[in-house]
C-alpha cells in the first residue's frame, strides 16, 4: 500500500495565488523521508503558503502536490492521517489549560478518555511543562507554548510534521529546547519539513535544504553544497583608527582573495570569503584565511579592536544567489 | 507578580525530558472518532471555555431577564389591560426571542477562532469535517438551555402560568433547541466569511431586528397591516412561536410543530452546507 521509497512531499509546479500575488510560483520539491528538511527563504517567500498547502489547509491553483503519493486535493482526509502542523502562531487553545489542549487533540484523533490523559500527561512531562499543566496558555511564555504546541503535533506519532518557523521570537535557551526536540522527532523515523528565516537554524537541523524566494525554489541541495555555493562566511572588523581603513581593505582584498564591504560605521569593515575549498573542509579553510589576514593587518601595524568570523547571513546567502538583498513580500 | 515571574523561570528551565525518545516511540494510532464523538470533544472545549471565562453566561441570564421585565412592564398595560394577563401572551415570546438572538454569538465565538492558530490544526486533524463546528453549537445550546431556564423561573415568579404543564414548557424548549441548533449554522457561516467580530454582530443585528419583532412575539398580527402580515406569516419566528405557544398552553398544534421541523431541516442542509464550504476553502 505504501511505497517506501516515494518521498514524503513531491510538488510540480505548485502556484497558489492571493489576489494579484503569486504566492507560489511554480515550487517544485522533493522532500526525501526520515529527514530534517529546511526550506529556507525571507518573509514573503512563500514557505507559509507552501507549508499550509501540503497541510490540506490551503487548495493550491495550479501544479501537483503529493504527500506519500497522496494528492493533497484530491485524497486530502488521507494526508491529515499522516501529518501534523506546528503552525508559525502557536497552534493551541489559549483559553485552556496545557492539559486540556494535549486531551482535546487526544480525544480528536480517537484515544479514549484515560489513554488520552495518561498520554498528554506523559507528553507535558517530557516537555517539562507538568508545573503548568494546570494553567491557561495565555499565561505562557513564547517557548513554553512553542513546546506545547509540538507536544499537540507528536500525540499521536506523526510520518510527517510541519514546523513553520518553529523559533521565530524564542530566546535562545528555548530555541536550543526546541532544537532538541527537533532531533530526537527525526531520529524516531519522522520525517520533519522546517520552514526558517535562519541560516543556522537550517544548518544546526536539516541535512537537506530548498532555499525559496518569491515562490520559487531558487538553490536547493545538501548542507555543504549549498553553503559553498554562497562562500564560506564573512569577517567582520572594527579597527582603532578610522584612517587606517583604506590600507586595511587593501590587505584583506589581496590576503583573503575577498570582497570586501565597507560599512557606514567608519572603523567597520566586512569581508566575504569565498569558497576555500570543497565540502566540510571549508569551515576551517575560513579560519585559517581569517586568521592569516588578522596577521597580515598586524604587521603592516593596523590595530584590529574587534574580530569575529560570521556565517554567511541569510542576506549573504540572497545576495550570492540572487544578486540582490532579500526583498520583504507581502504573503508571508 | 515577582513569585509569579520566578515560578516561570523555573517552567523554562525545566529541562526537556532525556528519555525525549521514549515518548516519541511511534505508538499504534488508535481508530479515528465517530462523528459524533468528535462534535462532542469539540463541543467540550466550548464548555471548557465557558468554565475558564464565566463572565460569558452574562449575557445568557441578565439580558433574557431585562427583556421580560422591559417589555412586560412596557407593554402589558397598554395591550392587554395588565401586565399579567399580557405576560400569558409574551413569555413563550419572549423565551423565543431571547434565545434566537443569543445564537449570534456562535458566529462571533467562529470568527475570533479563525484568526487564531488553533484553527488550523483543527483543520489539518483527520476527523469529521464539520465536528469543530457542530462543536460550537453543541456547546452554544447550553447556553440556551440556561438561558431558557432563566426566563422560565423569571416569568414564574412574575406571575405566568402554562396550562400545557410541565410537558408542555419542555417540548417548548425543546422545539426551541431544535430550532436554534439549525439557524445557528446561519452565524457559523457569517462567521468564516465576515472579515471581523464587529460586522458578525453588525449584520446579525440587521437579521435578528426584524426577524423578531416583525413577528407575533409582542402584538397580535391581526393589528398589523396587510403587507407586514404577509411577512409575519412567512417568518419562521412567527411559526416557532406560534408552536411554543400552543405546547406551553397545552392545545399542540401539529402543523406548527411541524413547519418547524421542516424549516429547521432546510436551515441545517442549505445554512450547514454553505458553512462546510467556507470551512474547506478557508
């Protein structure tokens, strides 16, 4: 009944249209099963539209979109059967307890009164969330809801699970939360679609990613391909004397080989590097550039306040693909 | 507020279980709910609503309670000599009325939802399509019932006496039920179509306005002149009083009791299947 090896998402030319915007463009997509896969792109570029698409939630205008070789149109009560959707704003009742969201859902997806309790009961604990079991989600913070919301999405194990920017606005301890949990739903055999804005977020997670941009997929491929398209990072300085900048540009163009940005900030200077070498090794290949330029700076006696080596931004990322800055769109 | 702001550091920091696998491990689904049963779980989340925010029965007990004594007060005098002979005429009117116009609030409580995550995963859950709005209605006909209970122990207390007994004033509400259930599918449908919670009541006003009072709930239709009659004779609220009435004075008129039903199916069907459009296609 189920082929294994169809992909958990395949689209073809999907377009979704809002009015006069081409939400999605013609996206086309092939997610592999058992994998983090980060779709990655500015606000506006469609993921959203994408994700709720392949939710059932949204009736796409033109294109296919199959999940395990299930039309979302057509055979879309199937595709609810196997997927779940941690939606960008927390997917939860706020009026009610953690609990009574976790047992609603339960009751929902045919668990009997006590196995439903007993599961969401299990779940808050895994989550660390039993001290508030008992309290409106209103009165949660930002990643207490988010882990609540991915407790509601994994009641009943999901094939496959949307997350769409599942840290946008958490702080950095509760991003790391999340992340976790990310990582062991994937080791158990789902498959997870994560929708970001984060360079580092697709990197940390997804193994393969689909940068898209006005509704299209503009690069797609593994981790390491995809970042060695756009250059390995960026060195960011701050000097001590704004007279010296021009001569430090200078150096760091003929040392780094780089494309070197000059800031508003008068001591500030950015340098691009390019690709050092092939996949894996260029992490490394940027430190020792880095620090070979730092050394070439210091003998011709430029004082350098501040150093840091950044990954590429999703900006860097945009403007290396696409020659132009990541545009905000109006259908996020 | 500083106890409350240290008990939530503490939630945050507690650590995500390391046994995190063990709660993943895929468990075997469990057959997806009746229909029924999953109206029911929704209809318990409204109610579960109703128990976080009780200030909402507000509107189900004081309002029913300022419409009999205004209007009793108002008009007995005037047309029927007293206010109690004309509270025999008004009650199962203004029980009517009262419930009619609370179901509004179905189509508010539908449209604050849809802005709101939650209803997205509703809508990607494998159950019943239309159990999440069957939900709001299941939960909404309590309030009803409260509502009902309040105008009947009101109109008690000020004197009515119903000579269909306490049979008669049950089939009475329960006709009412029947009734309510099926015109609420019209504010589900405003519902998910209106764009905010002001123009669900905006136009609901513009419905209920006319529909109640061009009826026979305050005056006798004879009084009225020939083209407004024409409108009261066709306005199902004139029909599901007209059958109140005749239950709660004990006379039963079949007819009535039946054209109900029938426009309470016809309003399920027409007004239930708009509603499951827009909830598809939202």
């Amino acid at each position: 009944m189920d082929n294994h090896d169809e992909p958990a998402v395949e689209t073809a030319g999907l377009v979704k249209l809002f009015g006069e915007t081409r939400a999605l463009d013609g996206l086309d997509l092939t997610v592999p099963r058992g994998i983090v896969y980060g779709v990655l792109g500015p606000n506006g570029a469609g993921k959203t539209t994408a994700v709720r698409v392949l939710a059932t939630l949204l009736r796409p205008d033109g294109g296919e979109a199959l999940v395990f070789g299930k039309d979302v149109r057509r055979q879309a009560d199937e595709v609810r059967g196997r997927v779940s959707l941690t939606g960008q704003f927390a997917s939860v009742d706020e009026d009610l307890t953690g609990m009574e969201n976790l047992i609603l859902i339960g009751r929902l997806l045919g668990h009997r009164r006590h196995a439903a309790r007993d599961r969401a009961a299990e779940l808050l604990e895994a989550f660390g969330l039993t001290p508030a079991a008992d309290r409106q989600v209103k009165t949660y913070s930002g990643g207490m809801r988010r882990r609540l919301d991915i407790a509601a999405s994994i009641l009943s194990t999901p094939d496959l699970l949307f997350l769409d920017e599942p840290t946008t606005g958490l702080d950095p301890r509760s991003r790391n939360q999340v992340w976790d949990i990310v990582r062991a739903i994937v080791a158990q055999g789902t498959t997870v679609l994560l929708t970001t804005q984060y360079l580092d977020e697709a990197d940390q997670l997804a193994s393969r990613i689909a940068v898209i941009d006005n509704g299209k997929v503009i690069a797609e491929g593994t981790k390491g391909a995809l970042k060695a398209s756009v250059g390995v990072g960026a060195v960011h300085l701050r000097l001590r004397d704004a007279e010296q900048r021009a001569e430090a540009a200078e150096i760091l163009r003929s040392a780094l080989d780089a494309q070197v940005i000059l800031d508003h900030d008068p001591v500030a200077i950015t340098a691009r590097i390019a690709d050092g070498g092939g996949d894996g090794g260029t992490e490394r290949g940027a430190a020792e550039q880095a620090s070979r330029a730092l050394a070439e700076l210091g003998r011709s006696e430029i004082v350098v306040d501040t150093f840091s080596l950044g990954q590429p931004s999703l900006d860097e990322v945009f403007l290396a693909l696409t020659d132009r800055p990541a545009t905000e769109g109006s259908a996020a | 507020m500083t106890t409350a702001r240290a008990k939530d550091d503490e939630i945050e920091l507690a650590p995500v279980a390391e046994n995190l696998a063990s709660v993943l491990v895929a468990k075997e689904r469990p057959p997806r709910p009746s229909a029924l049963s999953a109206s029911i779980t929704f209809g318990w989340r409204a109610v579960l609503k109703i128990k976080h925010v009780p200030e909402q029965l507000f509107d189900v007990t004081a309002f029913p309670i300022m419409m009999t004594l205004m209007f009793t007060y108002l008009f007995g005098g005037a047309l029927a000599g007293s206010t109690t002979e004309y509270l025999q005429y008004l009650l199962p009117g203004i029980l009517v009325t009262s419930v009619v116009m609370i179901t509004m609030y179905t189509g508010v409580a539908v449209n604050t939802d849809i802005e709101k995550g939650v209803f997205d995963r509703f809508r990607s859950l494998p159950v019943w399509r239309p159990a999440a709005m069957v939900g709001y209605i299941l939960g909404d006909l309590l309030r009803y019932v409260l509502a009902s209970t309040t105008i009947m122990v009101i109109g008690l207390i000020l004197g009515y006496r119903p000579d269909g007994g306490i049979v008669g004033v049950l089939a009475a509400v329960g006709l009412l039920m029947v009734f309510s259930f099926a015109f609420s599918w019209v504010w589900t449908m405003f519902g998910l179509f209106m764009r905010s919670e002001k123009s669900v009541m905006g136009v609901s006003m513009l419905v209920l306005f006319p529909l109640t009072f061009l009826s026979n709930v305050f005056v006798n239709p004879k009084t009225m002149p020939g083209w407004l009659q024409s409108f009261v004779d066709v306005n199902p609220i004139t029909h599901l009083v007209a059958a109140c009435r005749s239950t709660m004075s004990g006379t039963w008129d079949g007819g009535e009791i039946l054209w109900v039903l029938v426009a309470s199916a016809v309003l399920t069907v027409v007004f239930g299947t708009l509603t499951m459009r827009l909830y598809n296609r939202k």
